[in-house]
C-alpha cells in the first residue's frame, strides 16, 4: 500500500496560522510590531531569491521585515558592525545573516554568527542557543529540524518510544534533530558517512530522517515496512529538477509516511523562521504570545 503522503504546504499553513495569531497578541497586547532583519552579503542568485521569499512571508503574516544588502566586498569588521547596530536596535526582534557568505569572510562564519545577540537569533545558530537546546532550554532551534519536528505533530504522529534513526550530523540538521527527537523521548541513533551497515540501522527505524545531500540516497531497502520518512535533501539533478535524498517512488510503496521533495520539509523552513521571530519576541520581553 502506497504511503500517506506529508504536505509540505499543508502544515506550513497551519505553522503560519499560528505565528499569525500570535503577531496579533504581539500588535494588540503588547503594541509591539514583530520585525525580522536580513542580512545578505554579495550577489548569490540563489541567497537572493531565498531572501525575497523570506521577505514576502513576513509581509504576509503581518511582520515587519527589512533587508540590509552589503556589497560582495564587505569586510568582517563592516559585517559585524552591521550585526552591533541591529542587535541594539529594538525594534528588530530577529536578525539573520544569509550563508553562504562570500569566499573574503566565509572562514569568519562562525565569529559573524556568534556576533548575532542569541535572543535575536533567529537560525538558532549561535552556540548559547546550540546549548540550551542540548541541555533541553527554551531556545531558538535551527528551522529546518524543528519544522520537521512540527510537521509529525500536526500529522498526529507520535514519537514517544519510537525508534529514530537520522542520517547526517550536521550542525544545521542532523544534530539539532537529534536533540530534538530524543527531548520528545524517541530512542535516537545518529549516522553519518563512517557509519558501517548503515541498511541494517535504517531499518530499524520507526521515524527515519534523511539529511544528507545525496540524490535518492535512500532505497525501500533501507526502510522498514511502515516507517515515516523524512526527507530533507534538496539536491538539484537537472536544471529544472529537485529531488530529495530519498528514492521516492519506491520507498513511498513500503514507507507509511513519507516527505516528497520538493513540497515536503522545504515548504516549513520559512514558516519556521517567522515562528522563530515571534519565538525571539517573548524571549526578550519575557512574555507568552499564546
Ligand atoms: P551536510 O553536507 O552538512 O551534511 C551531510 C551529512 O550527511 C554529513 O553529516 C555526512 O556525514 C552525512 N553523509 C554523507 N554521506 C553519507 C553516507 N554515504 N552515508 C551516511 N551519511 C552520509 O548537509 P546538511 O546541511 O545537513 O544538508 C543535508 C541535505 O539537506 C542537503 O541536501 C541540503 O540541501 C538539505 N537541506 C534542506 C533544508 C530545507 O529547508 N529543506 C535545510 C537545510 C538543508
């Protein structure tokens, strides 16, 4: 039988429901207007078109949003000064930094992120918010995972004493994952590319997740009878054609759930990243927006 099918753009609307109604309660309540900043570095087609999304999410929900364009030669010093002034400036509420930055300040990307203060850091990249996700605080959690983990939750997915398996351990996904689906009490096992008999370990798992950046990585042999699958890769094959890290048309005949790509786990990184902007306001007023 074929796999229920998990629509990216069904739970978005409904993560975008309730980041909506929470900019109401921050308008009406406490006459705050949710800003978000981004900031972009250089000429990337592909960041820039990411950010006019992010843009026209923001205008659509009701959040204030501003884009700093700095030229493809900023310097450090020039980036973070950019990064003090928004940190002090209240009316924003988030700030993001679009990676990648170009080649002069990419091997800065970790002091550039760490400058960004952790209450307005809406990636959730900074190591204060790496932390306390780890030791199970409230933070700001990268958007992508935590998507995926909102994602089960609308579905009416459990995850209590399931069997997880991740596939990637990367500081964006993998990790956060993992630290995300062990604090909803799965058992969690990571892998990663040194992992031997990877298949074996796959198919164990009742909620498996796929971050790995290689093209139909996952097979239905792989995948146990009735297992959710989620597919976070986003790989490019051809000019017009994404396809996911998971073989899709024949996991979806074993999966019981599974992610397609695209309009899966894509379609809930920017929903999230509002969802991390309201998230940055009742951090930093120390209130609850319902
Ligand atoms: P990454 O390159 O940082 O990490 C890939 C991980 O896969 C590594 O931990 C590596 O150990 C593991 N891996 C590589 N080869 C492997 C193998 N043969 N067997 C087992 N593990 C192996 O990638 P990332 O940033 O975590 O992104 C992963 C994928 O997710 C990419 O396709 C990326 O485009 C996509 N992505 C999508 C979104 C989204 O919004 N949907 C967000 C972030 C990343």
């Amino acid at each position: 039988m074929s796999a229920q099918i998990l629509e990216g753009n069904v739970y978005a609307a409904q993560i975008k429901a309730e980041v909506k109604a929470k900019v109401q309660i921050a308008k009406d309540t406490y006459k705050i207007i949710p800003g978000l900043t981004v900031i972009i570095v250089g000429e990337n087609p592909a960041s820039k078109v990411y950010v006019n999304n992010k843009h026209k999410a923001c205008e659509e929900l009701g959040i204030s949003s501003e884009v700093v364009s700095l030229p493809e030669t900023t310097t450090k010093e020039e980036l973070l000064s950019e990064i003090d002034k928004l940190n002090k400036n209240t009316a924003v509420h988030g700030i993001l930094v679009q990676l990648p930055l170009p080649q002069q300040i990419s091997d800065y990307e970790a002091e550039i992120l760490e400058a960004i203060d952790p209450k307005k850091d809406v990636d959730g990249f900074h190591p204060v918010n790496v932390g306390r996700l780890g030791i199970g605080k409230d933070s700001l959690v990268p958007c992508t995972p935590h998507g995926c983990i909102k994602m089960l939750e609308f579905a009416g997915i459990s995850i209590e004493g399931k069997k997880a398996v991740i596939i990637g351990r990367s500081n964006i996904v993998g990790k956060p994952m993992f630290h995300l689906l062990l604090a909803k009490n799965a058992t969690v096992t990571v892998c990663h590319s040194r992992t031997k008999d990877l298949a074996d370990i796959t198919r164990e798992a009742d909620i498996l997740v796929a971050a790995i950046g290689k093209p139909r990585f996952v097979t239905s042999e792989m995948v146990k009878p009735g297992a959710v699958v989620i597919d976070v890769g986003i790989n490019r094959i051809a000019e017009k054609k994404l396809v996911g890290d998971v073989d899709f048309d024949a996991v979806k005949e074993v999966a019981g759930a599974i992610t397609p790509v695209p309009g899966g786990v894509g379609k809930l990184t920017i929903a999230m990243l509002l969802y991390n902007t309201l998230k940055a306001i009742e951090l930093q007023y120390n209130i609850n927006l319902g």
